[in-house]
C-alpha cells in the first residue's frame, strides 16, 4: 500500500469528524516521535496535511498545534523512557535489529550536539527515532531533555502545520 492509502482515509474522516482532529494529530504525532512505531508509520505526511485543513478555516489552529506538539513530546519522552530502562539491549529488539546503525548513528549525534540533539535530532526523520532513545541511554538528566523535548515539540509542530495552514488560507486567491 502507498501513502494515499493510508493518509486518505484519515485525512477524508477529520473533513467529516472534526471534533475528532485533536485526538487523530496527537495520535500521529505521538507515533511519529516514538522510536519503534515511526520506523513503520509514515505519520509525517499526514501531519502535514493537516495544515491545509486548518486554513481553509475548517478546524482551529491552536488546538491542533497544541495536541500535535503533546503528541510529539509524549513519543520522545517514551522513548527516552525506553533507553533509559532497556539501555543498550534496546538495540536487539525488533525492529530497532532491523536497523543496527540507528543507535550509533543517534549517539554519535547525540554525542557531538549533547542537549542540542534533542531540538536537531526531532527534524531529522532518521534520527528522530534514536536520538531520545540514547538520551536515556546516557542517562541524560530529565528536566534537560524534558525542555529540549517540549520547546523542540512546538516548533517541529508548527514548521509541518504553518506552510499548510497558509496555502489553505490563500491558495483560493490564486484561482
């Protein structure tokens, strides 16, 4: 199945259910940003799309912005929380054995940027997954992740919902 398959369906169902909007981006973004599920869920162009829905003055700006942020943040603080509870055996379960290069990749990252990796790594699709992942690893102090993970959440959100959200809003003038 391509990406239309999925993001599609999902895309036509918040036209029809709006109310239901929040939960659904906050579920996307949250699968997005946890290390395992976004190895295996292309969540990202989804989100995207949202932003499109929003300008056409269909569903809030705000709401959306705020649910896709605490979604984002939610996966990474799961996965933080993984690296720090497993440690290095993370890497020998599946699918994280699929990808053997992800965890050093990520700490070599994680390594040469140390807290900036959280707020770099959350725009890097490969390295969005490993980054939090080694941060518990290392045992990176919480509260330095929890404000790199929040205030890089925010921006990551609104970067994927803001170009959307302004061709929604003006692409009727174009014709």
């Amino acid at each position: 199945m391509d990406l239309q398959s999925y993001a599609g369906p999902i895309i036509e169902f918040v036209k029809a259910n709006q109310a239901w909007a929040p939960a659904i981006i906050f579920a996307l973004t949250f699968a997005e940003s946890i290390a395992v599920l976004s190895l295996i869920v292309p969540a990202w162009a989804m989100i995207v799309a949202f932003g499109p829905l929003i300008g056409a003055g269909g569903i809030p700006f705000w709401p959306i912005l705020i649910a896709a942020s605490l979604g984002a943040a939610a996966g990474d603080w799961i996965s933080y929380w993984f690296g720090r509870y497993f440690k290095d055996s993370i890497g020998n379960v599946w699918p994280l054995s699929k990808y053997p290069e992800m965890l050093p990749k990520g700490h070599a990252f994680f390594e040469k940027w140390g807290v900036w990796a959280i707020f770099f790594g959350r725009f890097s699709g490969p390295l969005r997954a490993s980054v939090p992942l080694v941060a518990g690893i290392v045992n990176m102090p919480q509260v330095k992740f929890q404000v790199a993970n929040v205030v890089s959440a925010f921006i990551w959100a609104a970067a994927l919902l803001a170009p959307g959200n302004f061709l929604g809003r003006y692409l009727h003038w174009f014709g």
